[in-house]
C-alpha cells in the first residue's frame, strides 16, 4: 500500500514538472501566463488535444511538441490554451464612440479608415466594427480597411467562414441582422452566414502578439485589442503596448477591454476614461 502511494505520488510530481514545463513554452510562444490556478483548464483542454494525439501521458507529449512536429504542434497547443470567448457588440459603449469618432473624422475630410481588431477570436468583434461603419451613411465601404487578427487558427477559421448560430447573434439588432447576414439553408440551428458586404471590409490573419515587431506597417486610425491582455504579464504588456503605440496614428484610438488598465504600462497614451485611449501626438 505504501509502495503504491510513493508511485502515485513520483508519477504526480513528474506529471507537475513536466506540465510546467509545457506552460513555460506557452509562456515563451504567446505570452499566455497559465498559473497554478489554472491547473483544471490547463490539464483539461490539454488531455483532449493529448487524446486526439493518441497520447496517454504528459512526458510523451512533451516530447512531440520538442520534436520534429515541434513548430506545428505548438500552433494547435496554443490553439488549445487560449480563451476565445467573445460575442457581437460586445461592451456596447466602444462601437457608439467608434461611430462618433469616424462622424468627426469625416467631418474634418478624413475619407479612409484604418481600424485593427487585435485578437479578434471568431471575428464577432471586426464584424461588429463593420457593422458599425455600415450604418455610417457618408462612408464609403471601399475606404475602410479592416485588418483582424488572432494567434488561433481554429477561431480564425471560424471568423473567415462568418457562420454563427443564431443564439451568438443576440448582441445584434434585428435590422442590421437582417441587413448583413444570410440564413444558412439547411442548418439545424438556424446558423447565419455574414454578408459580402461587411465580410470583404475585413482581411483576417495570423498574428501573434508575443511576436514583436509586427510585420503591419500602420497607421490605424484606431486599434481594439479586448480581452486579451489579462493573459499576459506587466513586462509582455509594457512592450505590446509600445508596438500597438508605434502603429497608431496621433490622436488614433486605442480600446481595451473593460476590465483591463494600461495605467502605469505606456506614456503613449492619454485615457479617456476606463478602456479608451488616445495616442499622444508627438
Ligand atoms: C477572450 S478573446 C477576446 C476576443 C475579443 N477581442 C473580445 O474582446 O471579445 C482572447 C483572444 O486572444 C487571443 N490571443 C491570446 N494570446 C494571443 C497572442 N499572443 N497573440 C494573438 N492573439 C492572442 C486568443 O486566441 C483569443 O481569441
């Protein structure tokens, strides 16, 4: 019996080394931080991508991901890690500003718009932005760039796709879903697909944010990067902050999520009050 619980115990802690081993390298690849206390999720959606794998323990994975499936593998590891929850007009409050600041912008002769959805998940966000510059009359759709981006490249099959089940599309008003979305024949779920028109204002890519310089040019009128720096460390968010800095224009907008702060992490920024920000000039 003795015997048996030592085994237990050297296999659990073989089992905590290695794991935090795996962490360290979706530390290095993403910036993601998965802490203690994100043990049950962690082992959790690793057991189903070890599962898929044919790969019964974590000592064996390891070694496939360190191998020559190595840089593939810590793609779909990624994939797997990270959080993607998202949905359509999410904090409401930001589309409204986006809307008046464009209105300025036009007023003042500014005809093209630049706008990125940095870690964009299953595109609900570049669509919301599409929507919202639609419904701007004055603006010509051909004049708005939308460039979307994510490290995953599950949910960026879903958001190139744009189909969403019809309980994702409650964040959107019946008018504009009726204007931009087609009913999917055929699905159970009464699945809806994006149009042409808001889907060709988008271009979605893989990009990850851990991985600086960004290869974009710039400058964006206005960047939303939501709900992704929670995953990441002050000294990750310190420099994510000085590259989206380096690709805004003066006086562009910066959006983060509500729950996030850049206080004390860039002087690049002024804040508009909590989760909007604008570029200094200068
Ligand atoms: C919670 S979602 C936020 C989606 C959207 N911005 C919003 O606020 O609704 C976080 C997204 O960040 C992405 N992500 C995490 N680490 C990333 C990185 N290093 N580079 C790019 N995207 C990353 C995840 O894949 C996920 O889709």
């Amino acid at each position: 019996m003795i015997l048996f619980a030592l085994v237990i115990k050297k296999e659990r802690d073989m089992d905590k080394r290695v794991l935090e081993k795996i962490r360290k390298i979706v530390h290095e690849k993403s910036g993601i931080s998965l802490g203690e206390n994100k043990n049950v999720l962690v082992t959790s959606r690793l057991g189903k991508r070890m599962k898929l794998l044919d790969i019964t323990d974590y000592s064996e994975y390891l070694k496939y991901l360190t191998g020559e499936n190595g840089e593939d593998e810590t793609i779909k590891l990624l994939d797997v890690v990270s959080t993607n929850v998202t949905s359509f007009f999410r904090e409401g409050e930001h589309f409204e500003l986006l809307r008046k600041v464009v209105l300025n912008w036009k007023k003042n002769r500014q005809s093209r718009f630049r706008i990125w959805s940095a870690a964009c998940s299953t595109g609900e966000e570049a669509y919301s932005i599409a929507m919202t510059l639609c419904e701007m009359a004055d603006i010509y759709q051909g004049n708005v760039k939308i460039l979307a981006t994510d490290l995953s490249t599950d949910v960026l099959g879903t958001a190139k796709e744009g189909i969403y089940s019809k309980e994702k599309t409650k964040g959107i008003s019946s008018q504009m879903l009726t204007k931009y979305f087609n009913t999917v024949r055929g699905s159970e779920d009464n699945d809806v697909q994006a149009n042409d028109q808001i889907k060709k204002m988008i271009s979605f890519y893989r990009l990850n944010l851990a991985e600086i310089p960004y290869p974009m040019s710039g400058p964006f009128d206005v960047v939303f990067c939501r709900n992704v720096m929670i995953y990441f460390q002050n000294d990750f968010r310190e420099k994510l902050l000085r590259e989206i800095a380096r690709l805004i224009r003066p006086d562009g907008y910066f959006f983060t999520g509500h729950s996030e702060s850049i206080i004390n992490l860039s002087d690049d920024f002024k804040s508009l009050g909590p989760s909007v920000y604008i570029k200094k000039a200068g």
